[in-house]
C-alpha cells in the first residue's frame, strides 16, 4: 500500500467521515427511493412530491451498475502503483498520450457517474491533465453498450460520425490542457511522476503477480478503497439526481422539446438544458435521440450528449474538489463549449 498512499490520506480521510452534504444527499434519495416502492404504506399523494420519488427512483436504477462498477474500479486502482498507470497512459506530453486516454476512456464501459471516478482516480494516480480531461470528454457514452444503443435509434452512419467528432473534441481538448499547464496558466498535477528508465510494464507485473493473493478480505478492502476515494464523487452525483428529480417535478420535458429545433436558439436551449439537467449518460442517450428525431435536429442531439459532459456540474464541482482548483474546473467548459458549438453546427448545416 506505500506504493499507492501516503501519510496525507489520513487527514483526508478523518474530513470524509464528517462530510455531512454526503450524508445528507444519501439520506435523501434513500427516504424519496422508499416513497416510490412503498406508496400505499406510506399514502403519499402529492403530486410533485409522487414525481419527485418517481425521479429519483427511475434515475437511481438507471445508474447504480455504473455507481458499483465505478466504485470497484477506483478500489482495484488503489492498489496498483502509480509506475504502471502512467507506463499504459504514457507520460502525458505527446497526442500519443493523449490518444491512449481517449482510447481508455472509449473502452470502459461505464456511465457518466462511474467513469469521472475513474477519471478523478487517475489524476491522483499522475495522470497528466490533458489526459485526464480528454478520458472524460472522450469517454461517457461511447461505451459499447450505449454505442449499440444509439445506433439504434439514430443509425450507423450518424453514430459513428458523432463518435468521431467526439474523439476530435477530446483530443483537441486535451492537448489545450497541456499546453494551458505548460506555459503555466493552469497547474500542473502535483501527483505527477516520472518513470525509471529501466522500468519495463510486463517484467514487472510477472515479477509482482506472485504476491497477489485473492481472498474475501482482498475484495472487502478493494470496496472499501473504492467508496472512500468515490466520496468526492459521489456527493455531488447524489445531489444531482435530487436535483435533476426536482427539474422533471416542476418542468415539463414537453417544455424542453419545442425548443429544440436547428436553429440558433434551439442550439441555446439545447446548451443550457443539458447544462442544468443532471442526467446520466444512459439517460442522456434517449433524449439526444428524441432530438434528432422529433426535432429534426442531428447537430443539437450531438451538442445535448457532448455538453451533458463538459459542463455538467457534478463533473465541474467534482474536478474542482479532486484538483483543488476551481480554474481547472471552469477551463473544462470553457475550452470543449466552443468546439462542441462549431461542430454542431456544421452537422445541423
């Protein structure tokens, strides 16, 4: 474990068990989750408040596997030292480096919640921070899952076009983060190491497999590391989905649609909506689809699933509590927002 942590977790660790907003948001979607699976015990007949548990309900079920998995993941990073993250991802300099990240970020198949667990995980882990923004902007829903998904509902051809212009924002996203740390406008990722000259991937995992020993104990741990170091997370994923229950309770999405045309203004409302609507990327999917369909409107169904992701807020807050940087985390819309808006309207032209 010295390899992965040091003395300064301790003090985080004594904060995280005081985190009363997590807490609280917990507690929360617990009591409106048990509104909705026991509504005739408890005779709730309320109407926003029917809504509201009935939101919440449906978007805890919709994301928990991508929570758990997250979750897992985070934990099984924990004990892998920070030598072999950096020797998969590259020292983080080059497109080389950032092609590797938006590559892991394509193939892990997780949720927009699971994956910024990840995505935190491996800045910690000395990611650099162009890898780590284009691991997120490359990575929410171009997981094969979803991938398959989309394509049917919007076709092959428009899927993989907007798979491809996502994988174009990432990258140029990334390299601007580096070159924004580079020439010091944004700071560079204290975590960051550098590697022997003589370290070699596979010599060294043969070398160190022999003292892996899996027991009950081990995954117990592996849990246990993972929520600890999700904590950051998934506060701010918990306040979203009350968030994102209290919007369906008191705006219609019928409101949002009319809206959404291939127009300037429809392009606007696409923007802000999928700014203030906390959804997941599996919920973000069908609505994207909607859009292009109903709509008629192929550019702002891409600017919907891509803005859902840079400017989502418990993507910025959440960047924001792992970086301790508020300027890293408002450079993130600040940097894909004009891309994504180019790009979308050149797909509506």
């Amino acid at each position: 474990m010295s390899s992965c942590c040091d003395a300064s977790n301790t003090t985080e660790t004594q904060k995280q068990k005081k985190d009363y907003f997590f807490w609280c948001s917990a507690i929360a979607i617990i009591i409106l989750y048990s509104l909705q699976i026991t509504p005739y015990i408890l005779n709730i007949d309320i109407t926003w408040i029917a809504t509201l548990s009935h939101s919440v309900y449906d978007i805890i079920n919709t994301i928990w596997w991508g929570i758990v998995i997250g979750i897992i993941m985070v934990g099984i990073l924990s004990y892998i030292p920070k030598e072999f993250i950096i020797s998969i991802l590259g020292d983080g300099k080059g497109i080389n480096s950032i092609f590797r990240a938006v590559l892991g970020g394509i193939l892990l198949d997780l949720c927009s919640h699971g994956i910024l667990m990840v995505g935190m995980k491996i800045y910690h882990k000395g990611a650099s921070l162009g890898q780590v923004m284009a691991f997120l902007i490359a990575s929410p829903w171009n997981s094969f899952s979803l991938t398959f998904v989309l394509i049917s509902l919007i076709g092959f051809a428009w899927t993989l076009l907007f798979i491809l212009m996502s994988i174009v924002i990432a990258v140029i996203t990334g390299m601007i983060f580096n070159y924004l740390v580079k020439n010091g406008t944004l700071p560079d990722n204290p975590n960051k190491i550098e590697l022997d000259e003589d370290f070699h991937f596979f010599k060294e995992v043969m070398s160190r497999k022999k003292n892996i020993k899996f027991s009950f104990k081990l995954c117990e741990n592996i849990m246990l590391e993972g929520f600890r170091d999700s904590k950051m997370v998934l506060r701010w994923v918990l306040f979203g989905v009350i968030l994102a229950g209290v919007l369906r309770a008191t705006i219609s999405a019928d409101q949002f649609q009319i809206y959404f045309g291939a127009t300037m203004l429809g392009l606007g409302m696409t923007l802000i909506t999928a700014t203030i609507i906390e959804i997941c990327s599996e919920g973000s999917v069908p609505i994207a689809a909607d859009i292009f369909n109903r709509a008629n409107s192929p550019g702002n169904s891409f600017a919907f699933l891509m803005t859902g992701v840079s400017t989502d807020y418990t993507e910025i807050m959440s960047i924001k509590g792992s970086t301790k940087s508020w300027k890293i985390a408002l450079f993130l819309p600040l940097v894909t927002i004009p891309q994504i808006v180019v790009v979308a309207l050149l797909i509506n032209i």
